[in-house]
C-alpha cells in the first residue's frame, strides 16, 4: 500500500491513490487530499499507460467526477483571484486620487476652524497621532479615515 504524499494516510484498494499537481509539484494524495491540487491522472490511468492493460475506457465515474470538480474548484479560485486583483487595482486608484499636498489641506483647514490636533482627532474619533502622521504625510488616511476628515472640515482631499 502506498500512502498519501499530504497527509501520510495509507491509500487503500486496488488503484494507489490520485495524482495532483500542486503548483510544479506531482504529488500522489487519497481522495480527500485531492482538493488540494488539480487532479492530473489517476494511478489506474497510469498503470495503463505503463502496462497497456487494463479495461476499457481508464477512469471510472467516481475518478471523472473528481477530475470535473477540482476544474471547477480551480475556476472558482481564478475568478476569486480576477476580484481580488480587481479590488486591489480600484484601492490602488483611490489612492492616486489622493491630492499630494493632502497634509497641508488638513491641517490649513483644522487651523482655520480653531481645532487643534488632539481636539480634531477627538471629533473625527481617531488617534492624534494618527492624525500627526497624516498631517506629516507620513501615512496615507485609509477610505474611512479620509471621509471623515473630509466631512468634518468640508474640504476635497481628491486632485
């Protein structure tokens, strides 16, 4: 009996487990650890490809099934991926918009309404050193951060 390149379980019955390919690797894996990679042949596959034997048609309706599934978990992974990357693309845009003398802006206009850092940051619900960073143009204000400071000083932080 051989065992599971995962998780070391034996691999019982006649046929030796999966073959899945998980990155560049080949890793021969039971039925349950089969998730993990997508399903490239089956260990009666091979042997027919070896020996030249077997019966009929290789896999059986169980092993298509895994096969038609791991195809589907790795579409749902890509599309799941395409949002990720879409989402990061639109954070990143958000970012651009971001005026570069955002700092100034802030504190010109804390100033103006007569608040000082720690009273503002009080108001807005945020850090004061936070707000010191921001002002300094050390750190970019998050989404949130930046619509609450927008509405609380009624200015534009965009370009």
């Amino acid at each position: 009996m051989t065992q599971c390149e995962i998780c070391g379980a034996e691999i019982k019955g006649g046929r030796a487990g999966l073959c899945i390919k998980i990155g560049s690797s080949e890793l021969r894996v039971c039925k349950s650890c089969a998730r993990h990679g997508t399903v490239v042949e089956t260990a009666e596959t091979e042997a027919e490809r070896r020996g030249g034997g077997g019966s009929g048609g290789g896999r059986d309706k169980k092993q298509q099934t895994a096969v038609v599934g791991a195809g589907k978990r790795a579409e749902a992974e890509r599309r799941q991926d395409s949002r990720l990357y879409e989402k990061m693309e639109h954070d990143l845009d958000a970012e651009a918009e971001l005026a570069e003398d955002y700092g100034q802006r802030i504190k010109k206009a804390r100033e103006k309404a007569g608040l000082k850092q720690a009273a503002f940051a009080q108001k807005i619900n945020e850090k004061q050193s936070l707000l010191r960073k921001i002002e300094r143009e050390e750190v970019l204000p998050s989404e949130a951060v930046r619509r609450k400071i927008e509405r609380s000083l009624n200015i534009s932080l965009s370009e």
